[in-house]
C-alpha cells in the first residue's frame, strides 16, 4: 500500500491511523528524540511539586534561567524561555516585517512557514551533496549580503547531521555584523554533538546572534514544550520578548526544568550512549557502502543516508520500515533532497540493529 501521505518525524498517531498499527509497538526513529528515556531526577521529584500549578509562574522565570545558565554557561541575562523551540523560532522570525531571509538548506520545514506567515521571502543556500552537505563557510560567506535582514542556521543540522564548528561560525558571524543581518542559530541537537560545534559562547561576543535550544529531544521531553534562546543583543532580545506570549513555559513544566537540568548523571549518560552508538552506526553503514548505501558523517543523535539507485525509493523503505513497526523520516520533501534519502536517529542498540538488518536486506 503506497499511500500517498507525507509523514513528519512526530506523526506517530497519523501513522496509527494510516497503518492501523497500535502506536506502541512503532518505534519511532524519525522523531530524533533520546532513547535515554526522561531524568529518574525529575520522576522522583515532579510528584511533591504538583500544586505548583495553582500558582502562575515567576514572569520572569528567574530560577529556571539560573538553572538554564548553569546547564550552557550562557548568562542569565541573556536567556528567554518559550514553549518549545518551535515557539522561539517564531517570535525571532516575526520580531520584523516582511523579513529577506536566507536558511541554510536543506532545513527545518517551521523556519520558512514562519518565515511566509510574516509576508517574508526565502532565499535557499544549499549545502552540496559532493561536499558531504558539509558547510562551506567562504561561500556562505559570500552569499550574505546587506539585502539580507535574517539568516537561519540550524546546527547540527537537520536533516543532514553535519555542523558548523564555532570557528567557522565566528566567521559568518563577523560577516552578519557587517551586514546588519540577525543570526538565529537553532542548536536543537547541540547537546548530542562535540562541544566545538556550540556556538553559545559567542553570543557574549555578537549582539546579532540568536541561539536556540530545546528540552525535546536530548532530555526526552518533547511533551514538556520548553525551550531557550539566548542572546546579547538587548534590542533583539526586546522585540523577540514582544513576539511572544507572557507565562508561555507553565509551571509545571519550569519545574520539571529544573529537575531535568539538574540530573548530572542522566546528562552524562545520554551523552556518552549517543556519543558510542552514533560510532556504532556509521561502522554497520561503512559495511553497507558495497551495496551502494551512502550516508553523511553524523554529528547529532541521527544520520542522513543515501539509497541506491534502482531499488526501493525512500518512501519504499518507509513502508517497509514501518510495517514492521519502525518509523524513519522519508526525507522526499525536504528542499534540496530527493526520494533517495531517509534519516534515523538512534535508538536502543536492539531497536537500532533491527532497522540496520531490514535496510540490509532491502537493498542486498
Ligand atoms: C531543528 C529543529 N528545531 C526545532 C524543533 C522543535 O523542537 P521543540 O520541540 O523544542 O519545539 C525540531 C523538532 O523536530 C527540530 O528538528
């Protein structure tokens, strides 16, 4: 049954819907979220601080920044929290009208529909397929200029797992200073990746960037609808501030937060299990390669990879994949990718050598 749908990465219920496939017997490959389960931290302590709801919560978030400060070493000063990321990616888009923006692709489908809910235009830099979608900072470079007003980053990036190490982003960003062009750096996935691809510490040094971060996916909290951005620039802060709703991040989810950020031994384990098992996967698809298989050096908790031409398409596999109750992201709808790549994050190493056989045999 081809069906002729297209899947988002959390469409778990659509595809139990679709597929008639109970939800909890899908593992979800495609929504990028920590296998690690939530912090023990946070479930043993969340019980005792229920009644928090019957308060609002501080309009200021101070705990939870000094929390968030201590976790990324950003200053407290600097931080805002909003629903998710999603909703911080919204108000730095919608703090200016009709904005020319150029997103380096492919990316993160929320960064243009905002983009076009504000009367914006989009402009595409797309990472080369021959370069590993790996960033080529000169060209970037180059392609910014004074009649750009934003430029979206998404680093590691989504979909294709590469990244920009602080140094080459040290370099946009002196170029977008030049520019007078706002620099929103979503770093999603950044707790998963090396610490020299962070770009958090040069906010302190350029007021034009703005860096987003997400509860979602490392602390396996997608529910909790939390996220932070961070930056120096006091104006851009104050209309990204205006953007946004008051008490967006409830109470109980700011306690949550600080439950979460505060589990130094959950954060050191997801850290150290994604850090293995990403090296685990690119061994198991290096052996793949005779078969045509190809994928792109991961930085994040997920791989971009390339099909062989002549078999199956990537919504092929996806029907495979999630007939036996795995779903992967068809990446046929990202701009600058085709019906030849899918993307998985990592899962619990039996979960994960399950999709690795089923590709295996699909394409043997
Ligand atoms: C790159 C990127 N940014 C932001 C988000 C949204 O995250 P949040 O749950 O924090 O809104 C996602 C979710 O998939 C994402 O992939």
């Amino acid at each position: 049954m081809i069906t002729g749908e297209a899947f988002h990465g959390s469409d778990i219920e659509k595809i139990e819907e679709v597929y008639g496939i109970p939800k909890e017997d899908i593992v979800s490959f495609s929504a990028n979220v920590s296998p690690m389960g939530v912090s023990e931290r946070y479930l043993q302590g969340i019980t005792s601080k229920l009644d928090c709801v019957e308060r609002y919560p501080d309009r200021e978030y101070r705990a939870l920044k000094k929390a968030i400060s201590l976790y990324c070493g950003a200053k407290s000063e600097n931080i805002i929290v909003g629903g998710g990321s999603t909703e911080l990616i919204g108000a730095a888009i919608k703090q200016m009208e009709s904005p020319r923006v150029i997103i380096v692709t492919p990316a993160y489908s929320e960064y243009e529909r905002n983009v076009k809910q504000r009367g914006g235009t989009v402009e595409h830099f797309f990472l080369k397929e021959e370069d590993g979608f790996a960033p080529d900072i000169s060209e970037i470079c180059e392609a910014l200029n004074e009649s750009h007003d934003i430029l979206i980053i998404c680093n590691p990036v989504n979909p294709t797992s590469t990244a920009f190490t602080r140094d080459g982003m040290e370099a946009v960003l002196k170029r977008c200073e030049k520019c007078g062009i706002v620099c929103i750096v979503d770093e999603t996935y950044i707790d998963f990746a090396d610490e020299r691809f962070d770009v958090t510490p040069l906010t302190d040094r350029f007021g034009c960037l703005f860096v987003i971060r997400s509860m979602s996916k490392f602390f396996c909290a997608p529910g909790l609808r939390l996220g932070y951005g961070i930056t120096q620039g006091a104006e851009l802060k104050e209309r990204i501030e205006e953007s946004k709703d008051p008490w967006s991040v409830s109470s109980l989810s700011n306690e949550a937060a600080l439950l979460m950020l505060s589990d130094t031994d959950h954060i050191g384990r997801t850290r150290a299990y994604i850090k293995e098992e990403r090296q685990r996967i690119m061994s198991l698809l290096d052996d793949m390669e005779p078969l045509g298989i190809r994928y792109y050096r991961p930085e994040a908790n997920f791989v971009l990879v390339r099909l062989p031409e002549g078999g199956p398409t990537s919504g092929g596999l996806f029907e495979r994949a999630v007939k036996e109750g795995m779903m992967i992201r068809d990446c046929a709808d990202f701009p600058g990718l085709d019906d030849r790549y899918i993307r998985f994050c990592f899962m619990k190493k039996d979960d994960d050598d399950r999709l690795m056989s089923l590709i295996r045999k699909v394409y043997s």
